[in-house]
C-alpha cells in the first residue's frame, strides 16, 4: 500500500494522552491516547504520528495507528535520567 503524504494542514490529527501517567527515569513504554479530528471533512483513514521529542530526553516513537481503534497506544521512551509526568488531555 503507498504511503500518500498530505501536506494541507487541515487534515492532521492531533494525539492527546487518554489518562495521566509518570514515564519512568529511563525506560520505555507505552501510552494510551485519544485522536480527535480536528476538520470535520476529513474521512476515517489510518495516521502515522511523528516521531517527536516532546521534551528533553522523552522521544516518540513513528507508529501506525488506526482511526477506528478505541485502544491506540503511542511507544514513549525516557531517557532523561528522571521520571516524566504526562497529564490527561495533553
């Protein structure tokens, strides 16, 4: 299947943490989320998220994730050398 890239920015999703959690000092797992729309023409298609650093030392992993799942998870790792806290609807 190709890989179609879209680069209106319209059509991107945003990834929100589904609960509050603590990221533990160096180590890695994963974290439930939530993926509202943010238009509403967009059609139900699966996303890839970006591998991001979303502070120094806790990385995002590239992941698939589908539209339709009510259970996604996003792979986080810590490497910061202490625990980081995520807070709901972040």
């Amino acid at each position: 299947m190709p890989l179609v890239k879209c680069w209106h920015k319209a059509n991107v999703c945003c990834v929100i943490v589904r609960a509050s959690i603590v990221v533990p000092a160096d180590f890695a797992m994963t974290v439930p989320i939530n993926m509202p729309l943010l238009h509403p023409r967009i059609s139900d298609i699966d996303w890839i998220s970006k591998a991001k650093e979303l502070c120094p030392g806790l990385s995002l992993a590239r992941t698939l994730l589908s539209h339709s799942s009510d259970f996604s998870d996003i792979a986080m790792l810590n490497v910061s050398g202490k625990d980081q806290a995520l807070h709901h609807d972040t």
